[in-house]
C-alpha cells in the first residue's frame, strides 16, 4: 500500500526547499513521490518556446542559457560530495544540450512538449541524487513509461494502471519511489503533458491507479482556502470537503487544484489531502467521501470565459432546437461550463476558444448568436439543499451592485454559479467575502 505525495513548484523551488523535502518523504511508510519542475521552470520553457516558434534563435538561446546558470547554481548549492555534483553537472548539461538541440531545426508544437518535459526530469533526478549523496535508497521511476492520454487528450487510466503496476514489480523491496508529475506520452507514444498545473492531475491518476490509501498535494499554503487568496487579503483553510465541492471548486478555478485532479480519485474512492510544505504541522483540508456540514463553504473564479447567447428565430423549445445547438459545441469538442434559458434564447459558456469561430458560423445557420468574450465565472461552493431557502438570496445580496451576465442555480446541491465582466471579478470576489464570510477586506 502505496501513499502517494506530490511536491508542487514552490517545494521543490529552491536547493535548500529540495533537501528540506527529506524529512517529509522518508519514512517506513512506502510512498510514490511526484514532483513537479522547480516553480518558474516551466514558465521559463514555455518563454524559450514562444521565442523558437517565432525564430528568436538569439533570444531563445540567452533564456537557454539564464536558465541552465540557475540549475547550475542550485546544484552546487544542493550536493556537497563531489561525486554528486559531477553527476548533476552531467544530468544538466544534457538537459540543457537536449533544450538546445531544438533551436536548429523546424518547431512545433511536438518539440515545445518535449521542451516543456524537461521541468519535471530534472527536479525528480535532482532529488534522487540527493537522497543517494545523503545514504537514502529510492527509485526513480519515469512516468513517462506509464503516464498515458488517450487520442481525446484524456488520461488512459486502464493503461496507466497495467503500466504503473508493473513498473513497481520491478522493484519488491524498495518502499520510496521518486516520478515526475505533469508529463506523459499520448496515443502516439510522443512526450506530451497533463496541461498546465497537471502534477496535481498526475498525482491523482497514481493514487487512483495504484489504489493508494491517501494522495498528499503538499504546496505553499496551509489547505483550499473560502477564496482565492491573491485576490481578497483575508481568509480561512476549510478542514473538511467532500470531493463534489472540491471538484467544483478546482474545475472553477481555485489554483490549488489542477481542474480535473479530483475526479480519478473520486472514482476510486481515494481521499485527497492538502498540506502545506512550508507548515507541515497545519492541518489543511481532507477531501473524502464524506458528507459535510450544511452551508456555504468557498467561493472560486475562473477567468478567461466566453458567453454565447442563442437566440432561436422561432421559439426556444421548438422541437429539436436545444440538441441542434449542443451538436454544434460537440462536434467541435468544446465543453459547456454554465447554461441558462428563456422562451427564446439560451446563454451558455465555453472556456476553450479553439474553435470559436467554427461554432459561430454553424449556430448563425440556426440562430442569432451574440458572443462576449472576458467573462468571469464566480462559483459559490457548498451544501445548499434543495428545500432551504436564504441562499440564493444571500449571494445575490452580497453581489447587488456588481451586473450579472448570467446566473446558475440548481444545476447541484453544490454550487451556485454567476458570470461577470472579468473586470468586476475583485470586486465580486471581494463582496461574496463579506456578504458569505463577514470579512472586510
Ligand atoms: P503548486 O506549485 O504547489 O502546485 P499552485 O501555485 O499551483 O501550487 O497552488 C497553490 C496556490 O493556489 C496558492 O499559493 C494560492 O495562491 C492559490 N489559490 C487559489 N485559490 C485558492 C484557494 N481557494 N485555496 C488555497 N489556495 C488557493
Ligand atoms: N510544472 C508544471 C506547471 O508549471 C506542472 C505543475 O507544476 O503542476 O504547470
Ligand atoms: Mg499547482
């Protein structure tokens, strides 16, 4: 019985964070260890990217080489036996000569996930090594063997499963095993990755895989907060959530979660817990299979949303119009977030923009379509049972000077969601804040 822990960017950010990860992850207690790339790392390979992509050779090869200086540093200031520094020189020089080979040929987006790959190889073998220069026996194994989409860009659980499965075959009696989050290959064998902040996803797909009885996403913040922390200045770790709110809140944009990490270990029935790295004595917050307290508990923003409104020449619910609209989003393989109706138009939100135009075109062949881009969705998360009254009201209340685009009500006993203008999400933010939580900030 394996836990599985996973280390995001932060914890594993600096040299001196890699080796305080020590006395978090050795133990008796056999664990799968997933890390992430240092924090700042892929955001520097996604930046070498863009500058290949548009044929910067120059400027790709000064953030190449800024960015091998930091690991440099950080391993000279990470190992102190000069076999392990040698060793590590190595392991970056061919990292970085790999990083670098790209810049002489044709980029796309297959050489961009092989560069972005990079991130996790390199934190994973660096604390490997460290745990071999400070006498600890661990196993690194590369999910790269066993992390798997399948060709809609979903995790291949069946497969990841067999393969995760034999990798630790190998290895019977070791009880530390070290593998990077975030990457993985995809129908076609080639590297490919979880989508940004995937680690998380990662560490959820093992822990389902292997059964585990906990995944660990250890961060820099004490637990899933009632609101997003860089946005309002005051507010509290919730202990206890089941894994609807926590689905709810992650795919609605709270940062601590990877959008989609819940669901492989709801699945399972895993229970997910968050702790912070920095405060490991902090109790930070359970997600289980269990029923929490009534009331509302959190409250989460996602940016970046599309509105469309469709409205029916005729009438809304003429035979058959509804399933025509919805064949347009999915024969473009573009989910729906948020949905409301009238007698003659529906409003509904989409976050990937991919296909914009192809949806437009085909749904002004059926309707009128008016489209507003920089759109927020403000989701307020808890248990807010059917027959109970006050809580629509005590939402609307608190955001009664902030315009509505939409709202959404009912769709579960979990949540309550309104679009707003981008520009007023603060604000929105701000007032959910102190109508459902009574902070001033
Ligand atoms: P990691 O690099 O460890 O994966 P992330 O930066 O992805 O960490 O996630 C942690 C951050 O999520 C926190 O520092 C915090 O600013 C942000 N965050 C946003 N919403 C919430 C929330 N509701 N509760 C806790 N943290 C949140
Ligand atoms: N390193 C990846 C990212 O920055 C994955 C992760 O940290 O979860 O997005
Ligand atoms: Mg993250």
């Amino acid at each position: 019985m394996l836990l599985v822990l996973k280390f995001g960017g932060t914890s594993v950010g600096s040299a001196q964070r890699i080796k305080d990860l020590v006395k978090l992850t050795v133990s008796p207690t056999p664990k799968i260890v997933v890390l992430s790339a240092m924090s700042g790392t892929t955001n520097a390979l996604v930046e070498i990217s863009n500058a290949l992509y548009s044929k910067d050779v120059e400027k790709a090869n000064s953030l190449i080489s800024a960015l091998k200086q930091k690991y440099l540093k950080e391993i000279s200031e990470l190992y102190s036996k000069k076999e392990s520094l040698e060793k590590a020189t190595q392991l970056v020089n061919n990292h970085f000569n790999y990083i670098t080979a790209f810049t002489l040929d044709m980029f796309t987006v297959n050489e961009e996930k092989a560069i972005l790959a990079q991130g996790e190889l390199l934190s994973t073998a660096m604390f490997h090594y460290y745990l071999e220069e400070t006498g600890v026996k661990s196993v690194l194994l590369p999910a790269l063997n066993f992390m798997r989409i399948d060709p809609n860009d979903e995790p291949d659980l069946t497969y990841i499963e067999k393969n995760c499965k034999e990798e630790l075959k190998k290895y019977p009696g070791d009880n530390l095993f070290i593998t990077q989050g975030y990457i993985c290959r995809n129908a076609f064998g080639e590297i490919d990755n979880l989508k940004r902040g995937g680690s998380d996803y990662t560490a959820s797909l093992i822990g389902a895989a292997i059964q585990s009885p906990e995944v660990q996403i250890w961060t820099d913040i004490d637990g899933m907060h009632n609101n997003d922390p860089r946005v309002v200045s005051k507010t509290h770790p919730i202990n206890q959530l089941s894994f609807d709110e926590a689905a709810e809140l992650a795919y609605f944009g709270a940062k601590i979660l990877h959008p989609t990490c819940i669901l492989p270990a709801q699945k399972r029935n895993v229970p997910v817990r968050l702790k912070n790295t920095m405060q490991p004595e902090a109790e930070g917050t359970i997600i289980a299979n269990i029923s929490t307290n009534e009331g509302i508990k959190a409250v989460a923003a996602k940016d970046g949303i599309i509105a469309l409104n469709i409205k029916s020449e005729r009438m809304l619910l003429a035979h058959g119009f509804l399933r025509a609209v919805f064949e347009v989003f999915e024969r473009h393989k573009t989910s729906i977030d948020m949905i409301t109706t009238s007698e003659v138009a529906v409003s509904v939100t989409i976050d990937n923009t991919k296909y914009l135009n192809e949806i437009t075109k085909e749904l002004r062949e059926i309707a009128i379509v008016e489209v507003d881009t920089d759109q927020t969705i403000i989701c307020v998360v808890g248990q807010i049972p059917k027959d109970r009254a006050g809580y629509g009201h005590k939402v609307m209340e608190a955001l009664k000077d902030i315009p509505l685009r939409m709202v959404s009500y009912g769709g579960s006993s979990n949540n309550i969601s309104v679009l707003v203008k981008s520009s007023f999400k603060k604000e929105a933010l701000q007032a959910l804040n102190k109508g459902l939580f009574n902070y001033n900030n």
